[in-house]
C-alpha cells in the first residue's frame, strides 16, 4: 500500500543505546492509527494532536487518506473534528 511507503519516507532515524531506529512522524503515526481505528487509536490520535497542535500537517494526513479512502469517510470528518477542538 503507497500509503505505508509515504510513511516511511516521512519517517527519521533516531539512535537510541547505540541503535538506529527508524521512527515514523507525528503525521505518519495518525494516519496508521486513522486506518485502524480501535478505540485506544483514537485515544493515540486526541493526544497526538493535541500535543502537536502547533506544528501538526494535518493537511499532509488527509492528502495521503485521500488516496486510500473518501475525505467524507468517518475516521476522516472524526480526525477534522479532533483537530479542531485541539486548537
């Protein structure tokens, strides 16, 4: 799926104890937890969003769901609504 390529692009390496680890953005993080949708995802995306509210390209996320998915899908008009009460 592009989408799960777009991600990793998107992503940084971080070392950690002496290890390489490849680490997803904030952006990229949402928008895996928006194709899953389990409660405890949309718990992740509030906090997520909130806490990155300043700097979240939320415009980014909702290009690459519409890619793989209808900007009126649920999860979508659920993450503007999460967004906009994160301001």
């Amino acid at each position: 799926m592009p989408l799960y390529d777009h991600v990793l692009e998107r992503a940084t390496d971080v070392v950690e104890d002496g290890r390489t680890v490849r680490v997803a953005s904030v952006e990229g993080l949402i928008l895996i937890k928006l194709l899953a949708s389990r409660d405890q995802d949309w718990i992740d995306v509030k906090s997520l969003a909130r806490l990155h509210h300043t700097s979240l390209d939320a415009e980014w996320i909702r290009n690459e769901w519409s890619e793989i998915a209808s900007l009126d899908d649920p999860r979508m008009r659920k993450f503007d609504d999460i967004v906009a009460a994160s301001k």
